[in-house]
C-alpha cells in the first residue's frame, strides 16, 4: 500500500500516511488532511512538523496552513543523499574499530542473501587467485563478479558443470562426470576461495532458499579450503584432457594454468609464514 511505502525508508506510519494523503490530494491545510485520515488534528500538526523537517513537506508562504508534499523524485533523491552520508559516516566510524588479525572462527550463514553477499565481497577482495566450484545457478548470479576480478588481472579457476556460462578472462575446468554430480545432489553448490585467506561454502535447495553455509577467514581452513579447490580444479582439467587423448603439451598448459591458483601461491600460505614471503611458488 502507498501509506506504508515510506515505512522502510524510516519514515513513521503516520508520516508516510501524511506524506501520501498530500501527495494524493494535493495541497491541504492540517485539518483537512487529518479529517481525510480522521485522526486528531494535533496529532497531524505534529507529523506535520516532522515531515518538514525531513524535507518532504513545504509549509505555505501566504498560508502558513496550507501544506503541499515534496515531489516524489525530489523525496526520493533527498532520501539517498541522506542515506549516503550516514552510509559514509557509519563506515568511517566501523573502520576504526576493526581488527587486523583475522578470526579463526568459522561463522554459519543464514539466508542466501548472505551467502551472495559475503562471496561478492570475497572477489571484490581478492588480489592474488580465487577458486569457485559453482553449479549454473550460483555462476550466472556470481557472473559480473568474477568477470570484474578477472578483468583487475586476478588469476581465477572456476569449475562448473554446463557449458555454458563461461565467465571471461578465468580459467574454467568442467568435470567428465559434472552431469552425474548434478543428479546425486539436489539444488545447487557453490564454493569460494580467494587468496588462501577467506573460504565459503553453501548448498541451496532447489527452491533457491539456502539449506547450509559457512564462511571462514582461518588462515589454516580457509587455506586447506582454497587447496582442495585448486586441486580438484586441476583433477578436473586432467581428467577431461586424459579422456581425449591429450598430449604432453597440453598436458604441460595445464600445469600452467594450475600453479596461480594453488594454496602456495597465495597471500594466505605465505601468512603462515611457512616459505619465504619472497619465494616464487614452484611449478605444480
């Protein structure tokens, strides 16, 4: 309804009533809008007021109590300004309060909302390589995003399970066996790893709704993570290459390929401090 349209924006239920009878019936005075909604006078001059002071009323020159609503794009542009400002300021002040180590906890995710949210962020971070294991549903939502990675020359292995789509830029390894895994696993998979740092995983039904998820910043989960990944990424691209009768070659371009995207090369291995920061990763 139009009266609470303005609710989730955080307007009250009475501003957003008031806000909408003007919009509807145009310029009022305060008594006529509250007889249109037969709520007391007082109790509209007060809204009123309020509505004023969030800009998205004007009070009359001549009449003072003649009130007329602001235009809706003008609202509705005033609103985002708004929003942006505190947005900014929000994050300035959560800036300053965040930790640099990171927590090696390992932290359920409840909606699906939070899972494409949380893996955006993951690319949108990335640096050095992500690998995702993606059934088509989560690939086509996750699409833009890896491209973008991609695109800010971030070495990125994707397995999926149909031809298409085929995100540019990445690496993409499709298994002999990816339609047989579809049929023994209902709804859909989806698993990220993004510089031996962060690691999720998820399952969705296949409603869409999200049945399980995780997502961790462990260095030694999010590593082991990233590691089973890029491994089976190249099992994967061995497997299909070996059952067409590839040669040493191209055998070889995928020991190419492979090596950006192991658990070695990545920012995370090397936080463990177990090889030099300085050390170039051998070849897979």
């Amino acid at each position: 309804m139009p009266e609470e349209s303005l609710v989730p924006l955080g307007f009250t239920p009475n501003e957003s009533a008031v806000y909408v009878q003007l919009v509807r019936g145009g310029s009022q005075t305060g008594y006529a809008v509250a007889k249109a909604l037969g709520k007391p006078a007082a109790q509209v001059y007060a809204v009123l007021e309020s509505l004023k002071q969030k800009s998205a009323v004007l009070g009359g020159a001549n009449d003072p109590r003649v009130w007329k609503a602001v235009e809706r794009d003008v609202l509705l542009g005033q609103l985002e300004q708004s929003f942006a400002a505190r947005r900014e300021h929000a994050e300035s002040l959560l800036r300053q309060l965040e930790r640099d180590s990171p927590d090696e906890e390992v932290f359920r995710l409840s909606t699906a909302e939070q899972v494409w949210s949380r893996t955006r962020v993951m690319l949108a971070a990335a640096t050095s390589s992500a690998v995702l294991d993606c059934f088509p549903g989560p690939l086509r939502m996750l699409l833009d995003d890896i491209e973008e990675a991609a695109a800010r020359g971030v070495s990125i292995g994707v397995i999926r399970y149909e031809p298409e789509p085929t995100p540019r830029g990445t690496e993409t390894s499709r298994s002999p066996t990816a339609g047989e895994v579809q049929k023994a696993i209902p709804g859909a998979i989806l698993q990220c790893a993004v510089d031996g740092l962060q690691y999720l995983a998820a399952l969705f039904a296949p409603s869409g709704e999200l049945q399980t998820g995780f997502w961790t910043e462990s260095l030694l989960v999010a590593g082991l993570g990233h590691n089973g990944l890029a491994t089976e990424f190249g099992y994967t691209r061995l497997a299909a290459l070996a059952e067409a009768g590839a040669s040493a070659e191209e055998l070889r371009d995928v020991q190419r390929a492979v090596a950006p995207l192991l658990w070695r090369a990545t920012p995370g291995f090397r936080a463990l401090g177990t090889i030099d920061p300085l050390h170039t990763p051998p070849s897979w």
